[in-house]
C-alpha cells in the first residue's frame, strides 16, 4: 500500500509539474505586431474614431507548456467575444491574437490568459471613441 501512495503521488508531481512550471513571462495589450513583438504600449486605454473598427492586439510570451496550447479569452463587459486558441511550439514562445472592436463596443474589456482550466493572468482595458 506504501508502495502505490508512493506511486500516486509521483505520477500526479508529474501531471502537476506543467501547471507549476508553465508562466507568463510577458504580455501586452498593443496596436501592432511587428517581428514578432508589441508596437507599443496600449496599457489600460483604447482609443478610436466614431465609425472605424479598431484592432487591437494581446502579445503573450509564455515559458514551460511546449507542445501545448493556451486560450486568449476577449470579454466585453463580462461577456465572452472571442475565444482564440494559441499553439504553443517551444519552451519560450511568443504569441499573439487580436480582435477587431467596432464603435458599438465601448466600455469595459478583459483578456483572460487560460491553459486548460487554469486562468494564467488577466489584462482590463477600456475602449473609448470619439468624433
């Protein structure tokens, strides 16, 4: 009986050990991508003109889940709009998804970092337009 306890808990340090070692090493809320990385910073603002449809970025770099894959979860005002699945093809990646924001959406925004039922980290912004 020692024996198997002693087997349980290897396996399961095994299965646990990702979600330990999996980590977000950068992200960043941006208007463009290029080579790879973030433009700029957008931080917690989002401006655009009345009547345009604004695209914005979510840049993540993320460390121990190759071979994987992550969710970036865009919500507005609480609501779920996109939900993009991101492979992940090396122990250091970089990636990214975006979403286009027409003038209707202003408010309240929230990307959700997910991998598998773990929420990495979150990012809150607002979107704002004017004339």
């Amino acid at each position: 009986m020692k024996k198997l306890t002693q087997l349980l808990i290897i396996l399961s340090l095994g299965v646990f050990s990702q979600f330990l070692s999996a980590q977000v090493e950068r992200s960043q809320l941006t208007s463009s991508i290029e080579n790879r990385e973030p433009t700029d910073d957008l931080e917690g603002s989002v401006q655009g003109q009345n009547g345009e449809m604004k695209r914005v970025y979510f840049f993540t770099q993320i460390t121990g889940l190759a071979n994987q894959q992550i969710i970036h979860r865009w919500l507005y005002e609480g609501e779920e709009k996109a939900a993009v699945t991101l492979n992940i093809g090396g122990d250091s990646w970089r990636t990214y998804s975006s979403k286009s924001v027409p003038s209707y959406w202003q408010g309240k925004w929230q990307v959700q970092v997910w991998q598998g039922d773990l929420m990495l980290i979150s990012h809150h912004f607002e979107v704002d337009w004017y004339n």
